[in-house]
C-alpha cells in the first residue's frame, strides 16, 4: 500500500510533536472560555449599546458622528435586514411619522416580513457551505437539499430560539424524533462536498468526517479545530486529541437521502398503495428484471471490481457479521453498486433495447397504480450499528491510527470522557450530547460566537473581528464587556436573535452616519471604537435583488427546488444547468438560485460570493474590472435597467425632470436635487444624439406609453442603467 | 527568533508578536494578519514587490490533462520489456488503483526511445519536435502526488491539495505579486477540448479574494465575459454613460475622500473599459504572419486547437500576462485506459508541434529567458496494463519538463524504479515543483501567506522544498 506509506511518511513529521502538553496560562486565562457574565452597564442614561461604546469613546477621547439622515438609516436599516432596499411608498411613510418610535417601528416592519428570512438565512448559509450538489468531477444534483435551505429561512422567519436552531441541526434526528423540520436540519452536516464514486472510501469517509469535525468548530464554537487535526493547535488550547473527542460524535454518521417528512399515517397509505402497484406489476417488472439482468450485473461487477478487497468485504459480509466500520463502509459504497432501471437501459442495445423499452412503456400503464411520491429530504443520521471507534490519528492520515478516543469536549474545559444520555432506541445518544452542552447556558463560547456574527453582519465587522476564530491569534474583542453583556441577557431572554436584531439598531452606534470625521479618523481609522458606522458594498446577491426590486421584476415566490436564470453566452455548464427556465422563475430572490459547486452563478462569483466547500464567517469585499464588465455589459442588467425605465415611465409621464426624481426615488430612496436635475438633463443633450447615430435597433422598454419618443425612452434605459451602475447605489451607507 | 514561517507563526504570545512584528523581523506576517483582522478590500491587484530577484515573468504551464504516460515519453524502462506479459514481481508489494489493475500483467511501452541533442536527452517517438528541443529541456522524472482520481490530482496540481478549495498556484501569483497589465487578467487559463474535471476549482482563489482567480478565456473574439457591452452599445454611448457615472459617484463621494475602495470602483470602470478593446487585441491572430502560425501548426486541423492556444499564450505573456495554463487534451484527454497507442497519439500529434513551436518562437524573441514553461499532468501512468491495450493512473511516480527562465537545461533529474512504478532517486512532491515555480517568479513560498481560518496559509500548505537541481 504505497499511498498508506506516503500518508505514513508525512505523518512521521509531526509524530515528535504530538506528545502530551499542559496547558499554558495564556491559555488558562484565554477570554473566549470564560464565564460569561452579566454586565453592568458603565453609564446609566443610554442604551445598554450605547453605554459601553460610548465608554471606550470617552477613554480615546473620540467624538462618534451623529446620527445619519432618515433616508440614509431607512436605507440602511432595510437593505441590512431584508436586502432589498425601502420602496418610494415605504421612504414616505418614515419620513412622515414624526413619532420618538418611527425607527422602532420600521425595525419591526423589517423583521416581520418574508425577506428578512432570505437575507438573514444566507448569512447562515455561507457558515454551512450550503450547496446544491455534490462537488468534485461529477458534480451531481442533490435534489432534495434545498429543503435544508427553506428550513433555515423559515428558522429566521420564526425567530427560532438559537439553542433549538442548533440542537436540530446537530441532531435533530435524535433529540426530535417525528420532527420533520428537525430531520430536514441534519442537513447542516450533509453538506460537505463528495465524491460518491471514490474508491478508497476509507479515506473518503475520514475526509467527510474532517469536514464536519471542522465546520462544526469554527461554526458552533468559533474555533479553529482544524489546526489541531495533524497535532495539538499551535496557540489554542485544542488538543490533537480534542480534535477526534469532537470527531467522534459524528463517527457514526451516514448520509440518509431519501429521509421521508411524510407523517406515520400518509407513510402506511403509501406502502399501501405501493402493494397494489407492485402486485399489478409483478409480471412486467420480472420481465424488465431479467432482460436488463446481464447489463445490470455488469455494471455492478465493473464498479465492485474496482473497489480494494476490504471494502468488497463489507459489502460482501452478511448484515449480522458487519463490524461498524464494515457499515460505514457498506452505506459508501452501495450507491456506487445500485443503479435504477434507466440508468442500467443506457448500456444495452437492439432487441435487448427494444424488449426493455417494451416493457418499460408496458409498466408506465400501471402509473395510476403508483402512489404519489412522499417528500423527502437528504439527511445526515446516525446508525447504532455503525459506529466504528474513533482514534487520533498521526498527522491526521486516515491510516496512521494512534490511540482510542471517546466523545469529550474542549479538554480544558472538561477533560472527563462523555457521559452518553439516554437516547431513543437505534441512537447513541452522542449529538444529544453535543448539541446539549453547546447550548447549555454555562456554555462560555455558543452565545459569544452567534452574538458576534450578528454584530458582524449588521456592522461589517464583530466586536470581533474574526467571528470564526475566537482563538489566541483570532482578533480580541474590542468591547468585551459589551459582548458579554449582550451574550449574557440573549441566553437569560430566550436566544431569541430578532430581539438582539431589535436591540442593535435601534442604539445610536447602529445610527450613526458613515461620513468622514478628520479627528476621529485620525484617532481611529479602523472604526474600533464605533465612532461611525462603516459603509459597505451589498453582497453580489442583494445587488441582484435590488436591481430585481427596483425595476418591478422581482417574483418574490418562496421556496422550493433551486432555480436557474439564463447564464452569460459562453458559461461552460458541463450540462448542469437547466435552460429552460422560465422568465417567472428566473426572478426570483437570489436565495433560491441553483448553487451548483463546479458552475457558480457568474454574477455571484464576480462579486465575493464564497465557493462552498469550506464554511465562510467573512466574505471578501473586493473591486475588480469583472465586477465592472457585469454591471456595465451584462444583458441582464440591461435588461433590468429595461424594466426600470418602463416602470419609471409608467409612474413619471413625460417630463424628463419628473422621470429623473422618480428613477431618483425608487434607487437611492431620495429626490434628486436641482443640481441632479440638471446633471441628468445634461445626458439627455449630450445622449440622445449619441444614440440616433447608432446603426443598432434602440433599446428601448417592451411597452412605450403613448407619446414618448423612443429615442428619449432609449436614454432614459441608459439613465437607469448608469444609477444601478452608481456607489450610491451599490453601498450600504 | 528570525526563523522561515510555517503555516503557523511560532511565538508564545500575541505580544511576542507584536514585539517580533514591530521590529520589522515579521513584516509580511503582520501584513497577512491585519488582512485578516480587516477583510480585504478595494484594488488587490497592485504590484508588489518579490521576495527575491526573479528569474522568470511568467509562466506558461502546460497541462496534459487525464494523466500522459511517463514511461511511454520521458522515462525509458528497458526492464518493462523483459518482464512484458508477467505479473507485476511482488517486490513492488499490494497498491490500490483507480480501476483495481494491480494484478495485471506488466505491459511494455508501444514507442522506441532515442536520444536526442548534445544532452543526449531520452524521448520516445511520439514527440518528435519536442525532441529537437531536447538541450532545452530539463525533465523532472521522479515526480510523485497524493490523488488517485483525475479530480483530485488535476486539483492538486492546481492547488496543493486534492480537496477543492485552496488557491490555485496561478491566483497565488497574482496574490504575490499583483498584476503586471492592469488591461488583462494576470491569470488565464485555456483549454482545447472538453472543460478540464474540477473545472473553475483548478483555477480558483480559494479562501484568497475572488480577484486573484484564474480567467478562462474562451476561444473567439471575446474571450472573457461580459467583455461586449450589452444591447450593441457603441463606444461613443458608453463613454457618455460612463462618464454620467463618473459625475454620479463623484457627487456621491463628496467628504468621503477617506474610502479608497470609492475610488477605486471609480476606476475599475475605467479598467474594465480598456480591457474590452486589450481582450480581444491580445487573442487577435490575424497580427501574426503564416509563417508563426505554420510553426504553431496551426495549418493542420490536427494541431490548431493547441498550436492556437500555445500562440495565445505567448501573446499573453508578451503583455505581461503571468500566468498562463492551457490544458491539452482538457477534460481528461489523456486517459488512456485502454488502446494507448491510439489515444497517447492523437495527443501527442495534438501537442509536439504546437509546444515546439512555441519554444522556437519564444527563444527568437527572446521571451524564453523571462518565461517558465512546464509540461506536465496530474500524474502519469501504471507499468501494468489495463484492459489489454491501456495503463492505469499512476501518481507515485511520473515525468514533467521544464524550459526557459532560471531553468538548467539539458538535463534528466531524478528516477523512478526500474519498472516506472514509484519515484526513487530525488522524489519530488507536487508541493516541491509548486515551490520551484513560485522561486523563480521571485517568491519565497513560505513568506507567501494568507492568514485563513486562524492559519497563515501558503500555497505548498505543510510541505514544499526547492529542487534545486533544475535551477541554473
């Protein structure tokens, strides 16, 4: 086994380092693990927000901006949440209700609607490398994963308690037994990326598990555990052997995909109706057995073949005989060894093919047998039985087995091996116990780490700043005690996040204008202190949304199977993208857009979105000529700029001042000024001769209200298309 | 406490590190750290400065996708002949394959072997033009890689890994060194078939930003996206556009002088702009006479699809382009699994003339002495056959050449056994060649770091060492 030596090899080179160590002091006192205690609060008359920054201020000496202008906080506030930004209608009522709770009112409006959950439900999506296929060469649909996606909009949507959102996710198979939504959320384990067709499914199976070892670290506890998967972290105290403690909760995972969500009763209907069809069918599906029968073994023989003997083994084994790693193995490798009818019908050929396809039509006439196919989900669940024991291993080879673990936790918190609870019958009880120690209120990381990203989302920067690295070279908390009172009360009132939503945004640290100030900048150019909020660009999807909202073309349709809007001429699909998709559906919110591994949506991918095969806590914020050319060239966006136009024309008539405050109103949320007017006024001169003097047909809106020239409706798509091209449009401000 | 960076920074405390930083000991350190504590933002693609002088402006990988047999081009093994027809002797012990050929009979290459040039070079009949480059060419013939499947080896190639994710060695580049021609991308990547397995993973950022990502170039006049404006928009309407923009954000970026990331938007449309007429300029090959595109052999149907290619990239790299990756036989060409004899020849034939020519044109204008070209697969193949006729994924011991810049030429370095199994004398991991590359584009890979998920992260991760033996 010359792979086995090599990994062996690499592996020595860390063998001298793996010896036992105590923890340092550094490492004792290491902030991240301490109680998380109640604050109190250093100044009395603000919020409790407000008062710990406004302390860090006064000791810097720092002046904070004051507030930003209502349209500026409206905007703010609404793309920050729903990531979409505030109609015309919705910038007047604000600005006309002069009562002290118009902003509180606005927050809750925001917090209440549909959109905050496909805003807020991307955030988590990106810490879970939510994708919609496999990854790897083939790339394969998962068909049934974005079930996993409406859960955790939905989960945004109620206001889910955090503590449940992550008990269900973890295990949620075990400790909700029945649930339907519990076992869509095992699908946050599901989503590593695989290669279902790998040969040496050991070392698949030890990659899986790094993979979920590591997500659920940085995710859950804001830790990098994967430094510590080849040795003992560097800086943290993370154990090499902490690292396969945590592995080994999940040792007994397999991917379940086709978990049913039917309830009991509509299950037995099912089976029920399914004997009737089988029955009816017997005859017909003999027959289709035996013609396909020599291609069907072929094709099993070819793929077994090619599996080395210790996995043919446990295929091979007797159920009662396999070990638990033989389970493992078996659940593996069985999808490379099964193959629907269909798929065996591609290998034959003439009279076997024609005889298939005979019979094949012959069985479709007994559909009306068939009961309707119950929903399912791709799940990540446990099997008692196959539970293999869980070992550290040398420099983290699947092969270089050092000595036995069993579940634990941080060993400087709690050295002591697991206590199992009780768990339902078939289960081991571990995730329970995981996922109840997480979510235990003493649990000094969990509430620190969730509180944190949320900062983080609504600032674009944690208090700190590295919210998935809470770790001794992570960032320090610039507020401290301000983190630790939020985490503190989020657990005592019931980890509800819209409430801690609620609690930022309306502090003035969260309302505080983004303009430059010369004495605080210089004083603190980084923002550590707070003195002003920091303007951002939107994210790759909510600049699409936007655009989508703004022209009138957003179908704001919820859930369901992922979607796919035409693609760019020239994206190579390797046939992975659907292309048939109809104009409806292709308008829909970015959340629901097919995220396929190898093909990234081009838009998304131009503008930071992460790749999916790691959990992403910060997206990159960065400018390029690709960005550019997207919003500049792209159909699409001229497309939208299209819709804008049209819509602008519907709402303005004719007169170019009113078309331009209207285009004003439904992009920045603002009446442009005479000196707006007059720029845009300009364009229209130096424009529209422009135009006439192109050969092309204008592009003009699908519908010309009466009277309007169309060379003035075709500079007027280029008006719209110049103001989604704008920062003030692209920035969070 | 000066000591080369692992990918872990070894001091005891975060004030040891500042002390150490603050002395300048641990500048580029400090550099990746505040990256991390403020997520990159605003124009990456600066030029920056190397690590040391280099000897190479770009490079011009040549990928021979799906795996070309070593022991069929550059690694004669005389011993295969003698033990054609028997089992593999059970001193080279157990292997897991891709296909599970272990046991099958050891199969003796189809193609005579010469040597070629003053170095006396061996390369087998299949790459005759090539050949007549022998005395430029330094051939790595013990190279070895982690992956058994395509996938993951044409990902490690790219990566350092054969799990997708990390940055491939093309966006480390730019990362490294920023670009050197603000109308082009730094980083293209062109294939002439099928989309090369993986595909954008093999030229993805990674965890770096998207900026530093591979752009592959499609054949035609517009070879990135997005590169034609929409609705036929002429440039006199877009200029008009874009200076309406231009008057927009100005007005926007009033008192916000502070955001360089403003200004720089401001300018990436202005990039993006030049790049629409440099695109297709740089791709355009009616500049260039018949004679160039005859040595490229693109006068034969045969050899155009890789002779354009290969013309492109010396384009390409002309313009300060510095990196270029054109994948032959892409989407796993060269997987001969059976009838290598038919297979290994369409490619070879695709390939020889176009990657001769390229050197000839190179050498002529002189761009051979500031351009790295390496020829080169995700692994080679197994001494025993494979369905009669075909061989096997071998990634424990395989052949690559290089040329050009910083190279000493000439040579053969390193071997496999005596049936081209494993690698023996001089092994040399992917992690090795990605090191030897970056050196000699002037960078230290165990200063080029990215502080990643609490790791400074660089691009050979735990492994890498300089193979000093291909360094003139």
């Amino acid at each position: 086994m010359r792979a086995t030596l090599i990994l062996i090899s690499v592996a020595s080179a860390f063998a001298a380092e793996s010896a036992p160590k105590a923890f340092t002091a550094i490492q004792k006192r290491w902030w991240a693990i301490q109680p998380v205690r109640e604050q109190t609060p250093p100044v009395a008359t603000l919020s409790r927000i407000d008062a710990f920054v406004h302390a860090k201020l006064q000791g810097k000496g720092i002046t904070p901006n004051p507030s930003a202008d209502p349209v500026t906080l409206l905007r703010r506030a609404t793309l920050d949440l729903t990531g979409l930004p505030p109609t015309p209608e919705e910038t007047q009522a604000f600005l006309s209700d002069r009562s002290p709770e118009a902003f509180a009112k606005v927050v809750d409006r925001l917090l209440a609607s549909p959109r905050y959950g496909e805003r807020w439900g991307r955030h988590w999506l990106d810490l879970a490398r939510y994708a919609d296929s496999e990854g790897f060469k083939a790339d394969e649909t998962r068909p049934n994963i974005w079930r996993y996606r409406d859960y955790v909009i939905q989960s945004f949507n109620e206001d889910k308690p955090y503590n449940r959102f992550v008990q269900e996710q973890l295990a949620g198979d075990e400790m909700f037994p029945g649930d339907a939504q519990a076992l869509v959320a095992t699908g946050f384990n599901r989503h590593f990326p695989d290669e279902y067709n790998a040969r040496n499914l050991y070392q698949r199976r030890q990659e899986l598990l790094n993979d979920i070892t590591d997500v659920v670290g940085s995710t859950f506890m804001g830790l990098t555990f994967g430094c510590a998967r080849c040795h003992d972290h560097k800086f943290d105290p993370i154990l090499h052997k902490d690292y396969y403690r945590l592995q080994s909760f999940f040792a007994g995972l397999h991917i379940d995909d086709q978990a049913t969500l039917a309830s009991p009763k509509a299950q037995q209907e099912y089976q029920a109706q399914l004997k009737v069809w089988e029955k009816a069918t017997f005859d017909v599906r003999k027959e289709i057995a035996s013609v396909l029968k020599i291609q069907r073994d072929f094709r099993v023989k070819e793929n077994f073949d090619k599996f080395p003997e210790e996995i043919q083994a446990s295929v091979t084994c007797a159920p009662e005989k396999r070990t638990p790693m033989q389970w493992q193995m078996y659940y593996k490798a069985m999808p490379q060894l099964t193959f629907d009818d269909a798929e065996v019908a591609k290998g034959i050929r003439g009279d076997v093919k024609a005889a298939y396809q005979k019979l094949a039509a012959k069985l479709k006439t007994f559909d009306h047998l068939k009961p309707a196919e119950l929903p399912i989900t791709q799940a990540m669940v446990e099997d008692v039985a196959a539970i293999p024991s869980t070992h550290v291993l040398r420099g983290g080879a699947y092969d270089a087995v050092d000595e036995e673990v069993q579940p634990g936790f941080l060993s400087i918190l709690d050295p002591s091996d697991l206590r199992l609870p009780a768990a339902p019958a078939g289960k081991s009880g571990r995730r329970t116990a995981l996922a109840k120690w997480l979510t235990d209120p003493a649990n000094p990381l969990t509430a620190r780490v969730i509180v944190n990203r949320v900062w983080h989302y609504h600032f674009g920067q944690g208090l700190v700043a590295t919210p998935s690295d809470f770790g001794l070279m992570g960032a320090r908390p610039t507020h401290k005690e301000l983190l630790d009172d939020l985490s503190y009360r989020f657990v005592r009132d019931g980890w509800s996040i819209k409430r801690l939503h609620r609690e930022i945004m309306l502090s003035e640290t969260y309302r505080r204008s983004s303009d430059f100030a010369a004495a605080a900048g210089q004083a603190d150019p980084e923002n550590a202190t707070l003195w002003r909020y920091n303007r951002r660009r939107l994210e790759g999807e909510s600049i699409r949304d936007s655009m989508l909202a703004v022209s009138g073309l957003l179908n704001t349709k919820m859930n369901g199977p992922g979607v796919f809007p035409p693609l760019p001429a020239g994206v190579e699909t390797r046939g992975g993208w659907k292309r048939d998709e109809s104009l409806e559906e292709a308008r829909r919110r970015s959340i629901y857009i097919f995220v396929r591994r190898n093909t990234r949506y081009p838009m998304f991918e131009a503008f930071d979105m992460p790749d999916t095969h790691e959990s992403c806590a910060r997206r990159n914020q960065t400018v390029t000529p690709s960005q550019a050319l997207e919003l500049m060239n792209s159909e699409m966006v001229l497309d939208w700029s299209k819709g804008l136009a049209a819509r602008v024309l519907n709402d303005a008539g004719l007169s170019r001042e009113a078309m331009v405050d209207r285009a004003y109103r439904l992009v920045y949320a603002r009446p442009a000024s005479d000196d707006e007017k007059r720029l845009a006024s300009d364009f229209f001169t130096r424009h529209q001769p422009i135009l006439a003097a192109r050969s092309a047909p204008l592009v003009v809106p699908d519908k010309l209200p009466s009277g309007i020239q169309p060379i003035e409706a075709a500079v007027l798509v280029d008006l719209c298309h110049a103001l989604f091209n704008s920062n003030e449009f692209l920035y969070i401000n | 406490m000066l000591q080369k960076l692992q990918h872990h920074w070894p001091v005891r405390s975060r004030r040891e590190f500042f002390t150490a930083a603050g002395s300048g000991l641990a500048g580029m350190a400090l550099s990746s750290l505040m990256a991390e504590a403020a997520p990159r933002r605003g124009d990456l693609l600066a030029a920056r400065p190397p690590h040391h002088a280099a000897k190479a402006k770009s490079i011009i990988f040549l990928f021979m996708e799906g795996g070309p047999s070593h022991i069929d081009l550059f690694d004669p093994k005389p011993k295969l002949k003698e033990l054609h027809g028997q089992p593999m002797p059970a001193s080279y012990g157990k292997l897991i394959t891709a296909m599970g050929t272990a046991n099958n009979s050891i199969m003796a290459s189809p193609r005579e072997f010469k040597q070629h040039g003053q170095s006396g070079l061996w390369v087998s009949d299949w790459y005759p033009h090539i050949a007549q480059h022998a005395d430029e060419l330094a051939v790595l013939r013990s190279c070895w890689a982690n992956g058994l499947n395509h996938v993951g080896s044409v990902c490690q190639m790219n990566t350092g890994d054969i799990l997708a994710g990390r940055p491939s060695l093309g966006a480390w580049t730019t990362y490294g060194l920023g670009t050197a021609n603000r109308n082009l991308p730094s980083f293209v990547v062109m294939q002439d078939d099928k989309e090369p397995l993986g595909g954008t993973k093999n030229w993805s950022a990674g965890f770096l930003p998207a900026t530093y990502q591979g752009t592959q170039f499609r054949t035609g006049d517009t070879p990135i996206l997005n590169l034609k404006p929409g609705g036929n928009a002429t440039s006199e309407q877009q200029l008009s556009k874009l200076s309406y923009v231009k008057a927009l954000n100005a007005r926007f970026g009033e008192g916000k002088d502070d955001d360089t990331e403003l200004d720089a938007r401001v300018r990436s449309f202005e990039l993006a702009y030049q790049m629409q007429s440099a695109g297709p300029e740089a791709v355009d090959l009616t500049q260039e006479s018949e004679a160039t595109k005859r040595l490229y052999g693109m006068d034969d149907p045969a050899t155009l699809p890789y002779g354009r290619n290969c013309l492109q990239a010396r384009r390409l790299v002309e313009r300060g382009v510095r990196f270029v990756e054109l994948y032959c036989g892409s989407g796993s060409g060269w997987d001969a699994h059976q009838n290598i004899e038919a297979n290994h020849a369409k490619w070879c034939r695709a390939s020889d003339k176009p990657i001769a020519g390229l050197l000839t044109d190179l050498k002529a204008r002189g761009l051979l002495d500031e351009t790295l070209v390496v020829w080169g697969g995700e692994f080679g193949r197994t001494p025993f056959n494979e369905k009669g006729d075909g061989r096997d994924h071998n990634p424990w011991g395989f052949s690559m050449f290089f040329a050009g810049a910083g190279i000493k030429p000439g040579q053969a370095i390193g071997t496999t056994d005596e049936i081209g199994l494993r690698a023996v004398e001089r092994p040399a991991h992917v992690h090795d060649i990605h090191a030897t590359m970056l050196h000699l584009l002037g960078m230290d890979h165990l200063q080029l770091t990215y502080q990643h998920n609490g790791r400074a992260e660089r691009p050979t991760i735990v492994g890498g060492s300089l193979i000093h033996e291909l360094l003139a």
